[in-house]
C-alpha cells in the first residue's frame, strides 16, 4: 500500500512538472498597452537625436485617425518607420539595411508590432553609438488602456518626426518599391490558383497627383476585400485614411494597408512561407509610374474569383 502511494505521490509530481514546463513555454501575450510603451520610447529615442542636432521644429501637420486598426496594420506602419530610419541611415552614409518582413498570417497578434519596435529602437540605438550621441534616455512606462488604433496613431507621429529629422519626406520612389512588392504577392497568388494573367497595363496618364493615385490605391483595397468576403475572412473599413491634402506618404501608407490585407489571402491559401519580396530601389519614378501600376495590380487582382484552389 505504502509503495502504491509514493507511486501516486511521484506521478502527480510528475504531472504537476510537465504541466508547469508547458506553461512555461507557452508564449507570453503582448498587449496593445505594451506595444503603445514601445512606441513612446522610440519617440524618446528620436526626440534625443533631434536634441542632439538642435532641431527643434514640431509636428504640426498631424491628426488622429479613427478607425478598428489591427495589429497588422501596425506592422506595416513599423515598416514605414523601418524605411524612414533607413533613409537617416542614407543620410549620415551609413548602409542601408534591409526592412524586416513578416509571414502571412490571417490574424497578426500584437507579440509581432511589438518585436519590430523593439528592432527599431535597437536601431535607433545604434545609429546613436555611431554618431556619438552618448544621450542616455529615460522610458516612461505608466501607460494603460491603449488599443491598437491608439498605436496606430502614435506611428504615424513618429513617422512625422522622422521626416523633420531626415529634413525630407517619402516620396514617389519609395511608394512604387512598395507597390511593387504587392505585385509580386499577387503574381504568387495567381501561381497559386492556377489563374492565367491576361492583363496588360494600362498607358501611363501624365500629370498624375498623388490623390489620383490614392484613389486607385483604395479601389485595390476594395477588390481585396470582395475576395476576402468569398473566403469569409475578417475585413477592415479604411475610409478614416481619406483626406483632403493627399501625399506620397498617404498612398505609401494605403499601400501597406493594401498589403496587411493581402497576406490574409496568402495565409488563407496556406502559402504561410511567401514573405512578401523585399523592397528594390527604384530612380526617377513618379505618381504616374504609381499611378499606373497600381491600376495594373487592380486589374490583376479582379481576376480573382474566388479562393478555392479545387
């Protein structure tokens, strides 16, 4: 009877241990809050360089932007603000390095904005060491109740206070490298399905502006979502993106938003390993070269149907 009990006594044990080793490798959840934390400690970061440089120029041109963001639009703003730090990187000669990209995922959790805030800070942290800028700075962590549309928001401040600090602005250049990367997307996912593509583009119209292009960039958006409507995956209204002055750096951004919401149809397609292509430089394009690719995608991706692969 005693042998039997410590038998007992050692399984439960055992049990007991297995269970806590479980727990303790289960990956711990990342609340918006804690992404909102590391996007005001990478404000921190950037407001010391701009300290440092003696720049004292505020953000004036911004406003908040309702709207049910995901966390994978956050990534995709994270991105922006990748390219942005890289362009700083430009600017002071040192080697650009290349945006981290994500897996598609059908519903991105916020473990994954926070990471890449994480990166950005390192970043900007090294890009400080190299300038000597030896500014040591304190992070405020007394923050709660935040969503991700609060942190949606908070990029886009950030990314106004890296164009005063690279004393420029996206521009149509860096829009078609990342329409180009949602071209290679939709060429993957016509692979996919067996779909041949037919189209052509279209001829390029002259004196294109940016919201012409902004315009056909949520005209995209919709064809993405009727696919998504086929497959019942979770859709999101951008129209809060609209204003009146249009700018490259807004149809930069409906662009990540047009690629967020590709890679749902992706992961939907099981295609969870198709990283989107890094980004290529491109020279001397303008919104009409925009312009006229992001019609072309359109027409490429309404040859769409449906998602099933049978």
């Amino acid at each position: 009877m005693q042998i039997i009990i410590i038998i007992l006594i050692l399984l439960f044990g055992l049990i007991n241990l297995q269970a806590n080793i479980f727990i303790q490798g289960q990956i711990q959840k990342i609340t918006p809050t804690e992404v909102f934390a590391e996007a005001i400690n990478l404000q921190s970061e950037i407001d010391s360089i701009k300290i440092h440089f003696q720049i004292d120029r505020k953000v004036t041109a911004y406003r908040f932007i309702n709207g049910n963001f995901k966390p994978k639009h956050v990534w995709q703003l994270a991105y922006m603000l990748n390219v942005k730090i890289n362009m700083f990187r430009l600017k002071y000669g040192l080697p650009r390095i290349e945006e981290v990209g994500i897996e598609p995922v059908l519903n991105v959790n916020p473990n994954m904005p926070y990471g890449m805030l994480r990166r950005l800070i390192t970043e900007v942290k090294i890009i400080k060491r190299f300038l000597n800028i030896k500014d040591e700075v304190t992070y405020d962590q007394h923050i709660s109740g935040k969503n991700p549309t609060d942190v949606f928001n908070k990029l886009l401040y950030i990314s106004k206070n890296l164009d005063i600090l690279n004393e420029m602005e996206i521009d149509p250049n860096a829009v078609f490298s990342q329409v180009m990367r949602v071209y290679q997307d939709v060429s993957i996912v016509l692979k996919a399905l067996n779909i041949k593509d037919i189209t052509l583009p279209l001829n390029k119209i002259e004196n294109i502006e940016p919201k012409d292009s902004f315009i056909q960039v949520l005209k995209l958006i919709k064809e993405i979502q009727r696919i998504q409507r086929t497959a019942d995956i979770q859709r999101t209204n951008f129209n809060s993106l609209k204003k009146e002055l249009i700018t490259s750096e807004d149809v930069f951004i409906g662009i990540q938003m047009a690629n967020a919401e590709f890679q749902t149809i992706k992961a939907y397609l099981g295609l969870i390993h198709e990283v989107s292509p890094p980004a290529k430089f491109y020279y001397n394009k303008t919104a009409s070269d925009v312009n006229q690719m992001i019609n072309w995608i359109t027409k490429r991706v309404q040859l769409i149907s449906h998602l099933d692969t049978k």
